[in-house]
C-alpha cells in the first residue's frame, strides 16, 4: 500500500487533496516537523531533502508535492488534463513549484519567523513576489474557470495547497485584491474531496508550540551543526 508521508501544511495538503479527489487507498504516516522527525535517518531514505510531503509506493519513494502529484497522476491516469494541455500543464506546475510556492514560503519566513531589525528589504521582496505571483494567476484566471483548460487537474491541486493561506502569506486582506482567484479557490475549496482533505489527520497530534526546539527542526542551516 502506498504510505504518505504527511504533516498539515501546504506542501502535503496537495497531496492529501489528490488522494481524497482519486480515492487510492494509503497509508498515512505522520512526521512532526516541528518535533524534527523529518531528519531522522529513516524518514530520510525516504526524502533525503528532510521536508514533507513524500510518498512510498511499494518501495518506490517520490518526494517533493509537485513531483508526487505528477507521479500519481501518471500512475492513475487521473486528473492529468488533456493530452493537447499537457504544455500547458507542466508550464503551470513549475510555475507553482518554483514560484508561488517558494516565494510564499520565503514571505512567511521573513514576515513572521526571521528577526525584523535590518530586513526591511527581504520583507519587502519577497511580500512583493509572493503578490506578484497572485497578480500572475488572478489574470489567468478571467473567465476561466480552472488553471489549465478547461477541466479540473493538478495544476489546481496544487495550487490550492498554498493558495488556502493567503491569509498568512499576504496578510489580512488576502485574497480581496484577486476577484478571479478568489473565485476559483472557492470553487476548488468547496469540493468535497477538499472538506475531506482537511479532516485526513483527524486525532493525530501535531506539536503547535513554536519553540527553540521548533525553530531547530524547521529552520536546521540557521544553527550550526554539532
């Protein structure tokens, strides 16, 4: 049976949402990332980067949101679009992989995480990025209404994972600036897979406290090693 890596975050959020859309039957395993199991050495045989989501799929290991959504499309066949959209769709799911996703992380990282003093230009840059992103999808999506053509596939499974926290990522106004986005989540976040997707960790406790042992597991290069 496939195992699924998982802690309650963007990144496996996408993964969650694909497996309750398809129904494959898996394995969930939990990795606390702010306890650090993501860097002991068996969860690194299975993402030798240390970070979640991965999955394990009768001995093959894929790692990475985007890749194991891809992955598992193939395998399935499902929600990989249509074969004259698939351009299109990696186009897409390298700009999520490579942009939104990173750019949110980082602004995140520097709005809330990073000490303020003397950082003013790192708050800016990556807040203005991470914008700069939406803005790139609120246009795509005038009068569409998915990512890639016109039916519903990974590049809105993955999208969705780091759209549901514009909120953290942009702050109070979050998705008001972007009509078009914001629709679209609305109708992805109403699926029932997506209500499912939420509930797939129910009575699995997560630590929530961040404290100096969190800060050394999710950020390790900002301390040095033993």
């Amino acid at each position: 049976m496939l195992k699924f890596f998982f802690h309650h975050t963007p990144n496996p959020m996408k993964v969650a949402l694909f497996l309750e859309e398809t129904g494959l039957d898996f394995q969930l395993v939990p990795v606390d990332t702010l306890k650090g199991d993501q860097h002991t050495p068996e969860f690194r045989l299975i993402n030798p980067n240390g970070k979640t989501p991965a999955i394990e799929d009768n001995g093959q290991r894929v790692f990475d949101s985007n890749a194991i959504l891809m992955y598992l499309s193939e395998k399935t066949g499902k929600l990989g679009g249509k074969a004259e959209d698939r351009a299109e769709l990696l186009s897409w799911m390298m700009f999520i992989a490579t942009g939104l996703g990173p750019y949110s992380g980082q602004c995140v990282h520097f709005r809330q995480a990073a000490p303020k003093e003397g950082l003013e230009y790192a708050v800016n840059r990556y807040l203005r990025e991470a914008q700069r992103h939406y803005e790139v999808l609120d246009s795509h999506l005038a009068n569409r209404e998915f990512i890639v053509g016109d039916e519903y596939t990974i590049a809105d499974v993955a999208a969705w994972g780091w759209i549901d926290k514009a909120n953290v990522v942009l702050g109070e106004e979050g998705l008001k600036p972007y009509p078009n986005l914001s629709a679209w989540f609305d109708k992805i976040n109403g699926r029932p897979a997506a209500l499912r997707a939420r509930e797939i960790a129910k009575g699995i406790e997560f630590k929530t406290e961040f404290d100096e042992e969190a800060r050394r597991a999710f950020f390790p290069s900002n301390y040095p090693k033993a």
